[in-house]
C-alpha cells in the first residue's frame, strides 16, 4: 500500500508542473497587459511598472523567476490590489470556500449514500421515487436557478435567513449557500450509490450470500457495500472540488468573498499573478483529492494497488 501510495504522488508533480507552464503560457501570449487600461500612464511609469513586477524581463526568465518562487511559497504580489500579495488574497478567501464546501461536501455524502442504499433497497418505492426526482431536479436545473429559488423562499418570503453577505462564519449566512451545494450534490450522489448498488446486488456472489440465508443487512452492509461505493468514490473528488474551489457561480449568487470571487476579479483584470496563484491552489487541491480518491480505491479493491 506504501509503494501504491508513493507511486500515485510522485505521479501528480508532473502534472502540477504541466498545468503551471501551461496557464503561464497562455496568460502571458495573450495581447494585452495588467496596466492597460482607459486612462494611459507615460512610457516612464510603465516602465517601472514593468520592472517592479519583472515584465521587463524574457518570458523564459520571467517564468523561472516564478518558480523559483512558488517553490519557496510564494505566489507573488498582485497586479491590482495594492499593498496585497496573492498569499494574503488566498488566505482571506480558502477559509470562506473551505467551510461551505467542505460543509456541503460531507453532508452530501451521508446524505447521498443513505438516500441510495434506501431507495435501492425498495425500488419502485416513494422513496425511489424521492431520490430519482430529486436526481432529476439536480441534474436539469443549474445552481443559478436554484441559488436564487432559495433566496426567494427563505430570505424574502419567510425571512428565516440573509439574502447574501458574509458575516464571520455566522451560520445564517452559510445555510443557503451549504444547501444549494448539497441539493446539487446529493442528487447526483443519491443517483448514483442507487444505480450502482442496485447492479451489485444482482451479481453472482450475492444471489449466492442470499442463497446461504445470510440476513439483508449483512449482505449489503459486508459484501455489497463495498463494490457499490467504487462509482460514488470516483465522482467525490470532482464533485468536492466543484464545492470547494470552483463554485462560481454560488459565491456570485449569494455574494461570499471566496475563491470564486477571486478568479472571476483575476481573469477580468488580467492579473496574471492572481490568476496563476488560484490555478496553481485549485491545481494542487484537484491533485491531492484525486490521490485520496486512488487510496480509497485501493482500500475498496485491494486488487487496484496492484
């Protein structure tokens, strides 16, 4: 399991690198600049510009002076906001994407798997029928349709909580945002754990536990859980970093200072620092889930490790 899990990580750095040059070279090639902008600055202060954020720089040397920074932590100065670095911008917004992620991602989770077990275990039931239409709903209307559905519901019409904002972690102002991701997130892993049970419990080896008289809930908790989750494992780590990291358009609906904000604030402005730094942050947490998804595939089937 160590050699596994050794082999998988040295694996990611080269992808980590790969996506690096690759957004690097695209942000720079573009035409156009950080400081064009309407109101045109003299030849004099452009210059200096250049010079303090090293444009002036080959684009070469300007891409190993990045490196050589980002090895050492640090993601840069911003273009756009004064007196910040990218580590401060990171570090103000990580913490506000983390909790309503991961919040909704862990919640989802139990709630998905539960919801599938059950309605695979009583097909053609009310509650098949919950979790399909409840699949349904979340894969036809997208977040910018639902987002402002609960807005409308629970903040204007029976006030229970805040329309938007951020207020320090108060949880008012996180139940909308938590419930639009885990609505969207349950319904896909809600469908999912139902389809896939439903087909482990019609293999071979089950029909033969059935057949040995062994008890319903020792079938499916100890032979059939355990193949059913493969499916629901390979669609966590998108669906967490969709939560995480790239839920744009919930933190534009509800108006929270994440990630989403920033990447949508970086592109704009063409910060090409600001933009870099979120690749390179959204990059390593895609890499470090899909190996925790790899680890939990190996402890599911042992015969993946090998």
């Amino acid at each position: 399991m160590w050699t596994y899990t050794l082999r998988r990580f040295l694996s990611t750095l080269p992808t980590l690198l790969a996506v690096i040059t690759v957004c690097y070279l695209l942000l720079h090639l573009t035409p156009g600049g950080p400081f064009d902008s309407e109101r045109k600055v003299s030849a004099a202060v452009l210059a200096n510009l250049q010079a303090k954020y090293h444009l002036d720089m080959p684009i070469w040397k300007q891409y190993l002076y990045y490196l050589w920074n980002l090895l050492h932590g640090d993601l840069g100065a911003s273009f756009r906001y004064a007196d910040w670095s990218v580590n401060d911008l990171v570090a103000r917004a990580l913490p506000v994407s983390l909790a309503v992620g991961g919040i909704s991602m862990l919640i989802s989770i139990v709630i998905g798997i539960a919801l599938g077990i059950i309605a695979a275990l009583r097909q053609n039931s009310i509650v098949d029928y919950f979790v399909m239409l409840l699949g349904n709903i979340g894969s036809a209307f997208p977040s910018f349709v639902i987002g402002p559905v609960l807005i409308m519901l629970f903040a204007l019409w029976m006030k229970w909580f805040p329309a938007g904002g951020w207020d320090e972690f108060n949880y008012r102002y996180m139940v909308l945002p938590i419930a639009l991701l885990t609505f969207i997130n349950v319904s896909t892993i809600g469908r999912i754990m139902r389809g896939s049970l439903i087909e482990v419990l019609n293999t071979n080896f089950i029909r033969t536990a059935r057949a040995k008289g062994l008890p319903l809930r020792t079938i499916v908790f100890r032979h059939a859980l355990r193949p059913a989750l493969l499916p629901v494992v390979s669609v966590i780590g998108p669906l967490a970093i969709d939560s995480i990291t790239a839920a744009i358009v919930t933190e534009s609906v509800f108006s929270l200072p994440g990630l989403g904000k920033l990447i949508v604030n970086g592109a704009s402005n063409r910060d090409y620092t600001l933009v870099l730094g979120l690749v390179v942050l959204v990059t390593v947490l895609a890499v470090l889930l899909n190996l925790l998804v790899d680890l939990a595939y190996a402890l599911l089937d042992p015969k993946i490790r090998y």
